[in-house]
C-alpha cells in the first residue's frame, strides 16, 4: 500500500488546501483527494510542483506500507 503524508505535512505547516491550490496551481480536486488518501492516480507533474512548493522529496511525501505484517523475516 502506498500511504501519502500530504495531510500530515500540511497539517505541521498549518496550509489549507484550497491555499496550496492557489499557490501551486493544482486542482483542488486532486489535492483533496491525496490529502484523504482517496488518490488512484497521480501525475508526476503535481508531485513535482507539491514538493516544490513544500520543498520535500518525493520520498517525504510517499511511503511504502508493508499491508502483511503477520510475514516474519527469514
């Protein structure tokens, strides 16, 4: 699974959605919809301009989730 932290990072830097819409451009549609991780697909062109505009990496943004945690490491 992968988990998006824009709610997380907005939430610390106090920003509003509709504010980083203006600011960057993107719809605030998509915004919202990766801000309540209900985003299937996203163009690279709005990860670009988001960690822009939050000055983080993709990674800062992104993460991994393993879904099974009952595997154990070999």
């Amino acid at each position: 699974m992968v988990k998006c932290h824009l709610s997380t990072i907005m939430g610390e830097r106090r920003l509003k959605i509709a504010d980083v819409a203006r600011d960057t451009g993107i719809n605030r549609g998509t915004i919202t919809r990766m801000y309540h991780e209900e985003a299937t697909r996203v163009d690279l062109d709005v990860i670009e301009s988001l960690c822009t505009y939050l000055r983080i990496n993709v990674g800062d943004l992104y993460e991994i989730i393993n879904e099974d945690s009952s595997e154990s490491p070999d």
